[in-house]
C-alpha cells in the first residue's frame, strides 16, 4: 500500500464515534443558546478561566510585573521572593544551570500514553548518568463525573475536596495529575539519548499510578455562565511558599476556615457587605498542615519520591508533616459568604 | 429567538455535521488524546458560531475550520497547563491515546505540528498544494517542501518499523 492510501486509512481510524459527535453538539447546543442572548458572556467566561490558568500556573515563576503582587497569610504585602536569596554565586550558577537543563529537556520527553512513560535523566560531562536529576512529565486523567472524581481522590488519601458540587454549578471539566517518581520505576523497556547529556528512559507504567496524585483542577459553571475553579496542589518539601501570589489591584485578609492551616480571602473589594454578591473575582487560598506517621498513614504509597513529607522538629522520624495547598477562585457567581462556605465544606 | 439567530444555529448545525469528522481528525493529529480533541472540536465550532464568517462555498467553510483548529490546538498545546519545578520537573500530557495500534497513524501523530494542516488537506482532502498555500498564506514552495518532508519522514519511520 502506498503512502496515500496509508495516510487515508489512518486518518479514518481518526474518524469520532456517533456518541463523541452527540456529546460535542450537545455541549455546543448548550453554549449556542446563552450565546445568542448574550455573545458577551461566554468570552467573559473564557477569560476568567485564563485569568484562573495565570493566577495558578504562574505561581511558580518569579518574574516581577505590575500586575501581581506578593502578600503573607496575614494579607500583608511582602517584598517578591528571590529564589537565590542567601546563595553564594557559584550555587546560583549551578541553580541557573539545573533549570536550564530541566526546561530544555521538557521539550525531548515524549509524551507519556496509558501503559508507558518516560524519565529524563542528566549525563554528566564524565558519560555517567546522574539517576538522581531527572525530569519527568506528569499523567493526566480527566474525569465525567464527580463521584468518579472523589473516588479517586478518596483512593488518594491524604488530599482533601469540597465534599459535593457547589450549589447553583454543574461540574464542566476534573483533571488530576500524576507524578511518577524515577525511583518507582519498576519496568525499564528502553532507553535511547536525546542529546549529549540527556538520556531518556521508557518505563511500563505501574498499576499503583494512581497513588500518586500530585495536583487536581475543578471546573464548575452555573447557569449565568459565571465560573467557579478549585485546584489543589500537593507541595514538595523544598518549596512550600508562604509568599502569595495574588492580583496586584485585590486586596486580601486572613480568614479562619475549619480544618485548614492557613487561609486568605482575596478579593476585588472584601469590605463589601458579606451577604452581597460580589461580581468580581474572589478567591479563598488555603494551606492543609497533615500530621502523618510515617509507619501507619504511609501505607504502599512511596511519599518520599518527590520528597514532600516534612520532618516535625523533635517529633522524631515517625511523624512528619504534608502540606497541600487549595485555591478555589470565584468569577462573580457567588457572594463572599457563599466562597467561604463551600472552603468549611473541604475534607 | 429571533429569525436571525434561528437561521444562525441552522447554519452551525449543518457547519457541524459536514466538518465535525474532519475537525475532530485533525485536532487529535495535534493532541493525541480524546478529552483534549473534544474540547478544542468544541472551541473550533465555538469560534465558528462568535465570529459567524461568511463563507463563500464549502470549501472556504472547510479551510476556515482546519485553520482555526489547527492554531487553536497549536495555542493549547503551547500553554496548557505547564509548571516547572527545579527537579522532577513536571509538564503536561493526555494519557487517553488513539483508538487503536497503528503504525502510518503513530508516524503521523509524531510528525512535526507543522505539517499536519498541509498533510491532512493533501492527502486526505485532495487539496493541490497550491490552495493549501492559498489557505495558509504561504508560498506553494513552502507547502510543497512541507508535504514533501513530512512524506519523507513518514517513509523512513515506517521503513524503520518494517525492519525492526
């Protein structure tokens, strides 16, 4: 068979089934109507997910603009952190150089599928290779419902949820992530280089997976089209931030939620009266402090992969602490009251 | 619902049921899992119903969709959810792969992003290079050397394959 015909009968096999195509035009039939009563409001909505999609995943990057700023959990504004405080040049340089790497070889790792996944690995200029600087790319799975949802993060264990869908919403869209840890890596199928300090290793993917559940992401729309997201996020040992990163015209105060450590309520104006709806952005940020005995609460899990238990001083090493942090960001659909009632309900 | 709108969701119905194949079969070209094809058919056939081209024959209709889906799944996969830690470095991708082993269908999903819209309107749709120029607003010879190479590559992927 020629190239042509080749090409055709794949793309064929490419073709959605009748229930992709319904599900789809289901979704769309129901976008399609509130857009033509108002083509605003979808777009509105667009952007608060991307606003949302800024405030999480730029956490991480420490580049000053005016548009953000940094607060403690006090809601007290705090200088912007400066990852190479206290570090001698050399170390810096080293720092410079790991990360370099690091988001240099994120582009060489293929992507992962439902049985295998790849690691990344660091050849050092001698030709060994460095197992303990790796990369790897998360798993990400998406689920229908909530129900699925929860019980995968009741599998989980120690992540904590809303216990049901905020009242007025409907669930649009639950990813969690996973991050497998070299050290688990059971099967070694293959490994090739990429480039002359890269080595990429193919692994079998391990039936425990989905204990590793590192990050989650809620999506929830009412019927007015107003968003509503919930993200959580499992920290590493080395980087539990206790500078925020907030939007640089909000204004934010501690807040007391029940079971959490910490918590700031963030918003455009949080003076307003509490029973009135506020049509801005509003979020609630919060930090969960678990208490874990390494010989009970581990179980089969291997915490220790990404290194996100911490040790207790003078506890000894039995008990350690795990720190999560939960966001859930509100774009004018619910008053501050209801915000904080939906944090109480995180278990 | 006035007339207008009326007339506008009968368009975009029937937009639909002529493109949805074609739509969906080039965004998994570029995303390679089911949940994120379904979402950026959706945003494509969004896009299509907020902007309400007037298309002037099928054609049009079909090059305007393959664009748009083309650069919306290029977007989603330039910014979708990528964090960076110093180690252990973490980065996103679906696990929900295609339907079934392939190996032409595996060589085209890893070809590169750019030659996916010219291969797709080349070989499946019959397109000459010419119009897929015309469409893309690039020169032909830079959709001829598109076609060719990523020809090129699938050739020697699938030799690789035979011999291995």
């Amino acid at each position: 068979m020629n190239i042509h015909d080749r090409v055709v009968q794949s793309f064929n096999k490419l073709t959605p089934d009748e229930a992709t195509k319904a599900r789809i035009h289901g979704r769309l039939r129901a976008q399609a109507s509130s857009h033509h009563h108002s083509p605003l409001r979808h777009s509105h909505r667009r952007l608060g997910i991307a606003l949302a999609i800024t405030i999480l995943f730029c956490a991480t990057v420490f580049a000053a603009t005016q548009l953000h700023k940094y607060v403690n959990w006090k809601g007290e504004p705090v200088p912007e952190p400066n990852l190479y405080d206290g570090l001698s040049e050399k170390d810096v340089s080293v720092r410079e150089q790991n990360r370099s790497w690091a988001l240099r070889v994120g582009d060489l790792i293929p992507d992962n599928t439902h049985s295998e996944y790849w690691i990344a690995y660091r050849i050092s200029p001698d030709g060994a290779v460095d197992e303990k600087f790796a990369v790897v790319k998360t798993i990400n799975r998406r689920f229908d419902t909530y129900a699925a949802f929860q019980a995968a993060i009741s599998a989980e264990g120690v992540l904590l949820m809303p216990e049901k869908i905020p009242e007025g919403f409907s669930l649009e869209k639950a990813e969690v992530s996973y991050t497998l840890p070299h050290i688990l890596a059971p099967v070694m199928l293959d490994e090739q280089k990429a480039a002359d300090d890269v080595l990429l290793r193919r692994y079998a993917l391990p039936p425990e997976k989905d204990r590793y559940l590192t990050m989650y992401r809620l999506f929830f729309v009412n019927q007015q089209n107003r968003s509503l997201l919930i993200t959580c996020e499992l920290h590493n040992r080395s980087s539990i931030p206790d500078n925020l990163r907030i939007e640089g015209n909000s204004n934010a105060r501690s807040v007391i939620i029940d079971g959490m450590d910490k918590a700031l309520l963030v918003g455009g104006d949080v003076s307003q009266p509490s029973a009135e709806a506020n049509p801005a952005t509003m979020s609630v940020i919060m930090r969960h402090k678990s208490v874990l005995s390494t010989a009970n609460d581990q179980g089969t899990r291997r915490w220790d992969y990404i290194d996100v238990m911490t040790d207790i001083p003078g506890a000894g090493p039995l008990l350690v602490h795990l720190y999560s942090d939960y966001r859930i960001i509100s774009y004018g659909g619910l008053s501050q009251d209801d915000l904080l009632n939906i944090a109480g309900t995180f278990h | 619902m006035t007339q207008q709108n009326l007339d506008n969701q009968l368009d975009i119905e029937a937009i639909y049921a002529r493109n949805v194949d074609m739509v969906y079969r080039v965004c998994f070209s570029f995303l390679k899992n089911k949940a994120d094809t379904e979402d950026a058919v959706h945003d494509t056939f969004m896009r299509c119903m907020r902007a309400a081209p007037r298309f002037a024959n099928e054609a049009h209709e079909k090059g305007w969709l393959v664009v748009t889906a083309g650069n919306l799944c290029r977007n989603r996969l330039r910014h979708w959810w990528r964090k960076n830690t110093p180690l252990d470095e973490t980065a996103f991708s679906g696990n929900d792969g295609p339907p079934t082993h392939d190996d032409t269908l595996d060589a085209i999903l890893a070809l590169p992003d750019r030659y996916k819209v010219s291969l797709y309107l080349h070989y499946y749709e019959g397109w000459p290079a010419g119009d897929i120029a015309a469409l893309l607003r690039r020169p032909a010879s830079t959709v001829r050397n598109h076609l060719s190479e990523a020809r090129r590559l699938l050739k020697e992927r699938l030799t690789d394959d035979e011999h291995t």
